[in-house]
C-alpha cells in the first residue's frame, strides 16, 4: 500500500508539544461537561412519560452527539481543520443513512408508535391486516400474537403508514348479530326474540342497553341487527353464546330463518325447469 509521505507530514507538521496538552486538556473538560450534561438530561428526561426504551435511545443519540463534537473540538485544537472533518463525517454519515435506509425507517416508525402510543402491551389490535394481541413495542419491529398461536413481527415502518384498530383501548365493543328471517314472521315477534336472546346472555353490558332493529329487505327474507355490548376481554365468547342463544329462541317461538333454496321442476314433457328462491 502506498502512503503519501508528504501529506502525512502536513497534517503532522503542526503538531507541538503544546497543542498536545491543549488538546488533552481540552478533551478532559469536554468529557467533565459530556457528565455534567447527560446527569441532567437523564434527571430531567425520567419526570417526563416517554416509554423507557425511548428515554435510553434518545440518550444514547445524545451522548454519541456529544463525543462527535468533542472529536471535532479535539481535533481543530490539534491543528487538524475542522472543515475537513465535518465534510468527511458528513459523507460518513451519507454513506451509513443509504445503507440502513429500511433500519431507519422502521427506527423512525418506532419512535412515533412509542410517543404517539397508538398501541400498548396487552391491547388486542388490528395492523396492516394482521390481528393479535401485542406482545412487544420495540424500536424496529412489534410483535403480535394472534388466536392461532402465530407470532407475527411487523416492521415499524410499515405499522406507521398502515390504519391501526384499537380494541381495547375503549374498554368495550360492540356486538353485531345479523339474521335474515322470513317476511311472514311480525317484525315485532322477531325483535322481541333477539332482544330475549340478549337477555339471557351473560356478560353483556346494561348500558348500552341491547337493541335490535330491522336493517334491510332482501330477496328472500328480512334482514334484522341485533347490537349489544361487552368488555373488550369477554368479547368473542359472548358473541358466540349471543349467536347460539338467538337460534335457541328462534326454534322455541317458531320464527323461520331463512335460507336459499333450489328447486326443481320435472315436467311431463322431459322438460327440466330449476327455480331458486
């Protein structure tokens, strides 16, 4: 490897004695002042709500700051041109921010999910299409575990342009049982019905009260809803116990839920006629 010789010696060629100790100095007031400053920040930074991992993250990036600095200081003290310096940090760090472009990304959507705190551990929630309980908020990636046993890990920065669902922030959700019944049956009968099924539910909530209303007339049937509510953690259970006990009542009172059917029509004539209802 070739070395040049003479600009060795002009970056070496100002070096004295006395800026040695000058810049020896100067580094041990800068590394006293790195302390004095970070003490403060550290005290000042833990009165504030920020999530811990980001309170250690952002001290990190402050302290590194700070050694840079000190560098650039050192340095100019030794004869060194700090112009020189700061120019080949900033290709540095040009060079390192497009090799860690997708790292960045997903650090940036880290911090806002940490700050902004859309999310929190234990919540049920639904991201970019993935649904689960969250396990772990961490800088690049959070983890979901979902109700088939799968952990999915996300990358942050997906998660930060993506709709976030929340189902536990609000502490209660509502129920929604939709059945199609038979126009012959009294919209009044089936209303009863579902009302009677939320009745005999357990773990819904008395408020808001259960209500059920007709929602539309389709072909074959009238379309009736049936909103109730209950906590965010007895949720699915209920709604499947809900489901199951407005079957139960409907056999009980004789109210016909309605299905598609097909039927077939076989003329004297060898003539096949299919009509569906």
């Amino acid at each position: 490897m070739n070395v040049d010789i003479s600009t060795l010696t002009s970056l070496l060629g100002g070096l004295t004695l006395q800026n040695v100790v000058y810049a020896l100095i100067t580094l041990l007031v800068c590394l006293v002042v790195i302390r004095i400053l970070m003490s403060v920040v550290r005290r000042t930074i833990r009165h504030t709500q920020l999530d811990e991992r980001l309170q250690k993250f952002l001290l990190t990036g402050l302290k590194a700051l700070m050694y840079i600095v000190t560098f650039i200081i050192v340095a100019q003290s030794l004869g060194i041109p700090s112009s020189s310096l700061v120019a080949l940090l900033g290709v540095a760090s040009l060079a390192v921010s497009l090799a860690v472009q997708g790292m960045l990304s997903n650090l940036a959507g880290g911090i806002m999910l940490l700050t902004s705190r859309p999310i929190s551990l234990g919540d049920l929630a639904e991201i970019a299409g993935v649904t689960g309980t969250v396990e772990e908020i961490g800088l690049m990636y959070t983890k979901l575990y979902t109700a088939d046993g799968e952990i999915v890990m996300l990358p942050n920065s997906n998660i930060s342009a993506e709709k976030i669902t929340n189902y536990t922030t609000l502490g209660q959700r509502r129920i929604t049982v939709t059945v199609g019944v038979s126009y012959e049956a009294a919209v009044a009968d089936v209303r009863a019905a579902l009302l009677e099924a939320a009745a005999q539910t357990e773990h819904l909530l008395a408020d808001p009260a259960p209500t059920a209303y007709v929602n539309a007339y389709q072909d074959s049937c009238v379309e009736y809803v049936l909103y109730a509510w209950a906590t965010a953690d007895d949720y699915w259970v209920t709604h499947f116990v809900l489901t199951e006990t407005v079957k139960e009542i409907f056999d009980r009172r004789k109210i016909e839920i309605t299905y598609n059917h097909l039927n077939v029509h076989l003329m004297k004539d060898s003539t096949l006629t299919v009509q569906k209802d």
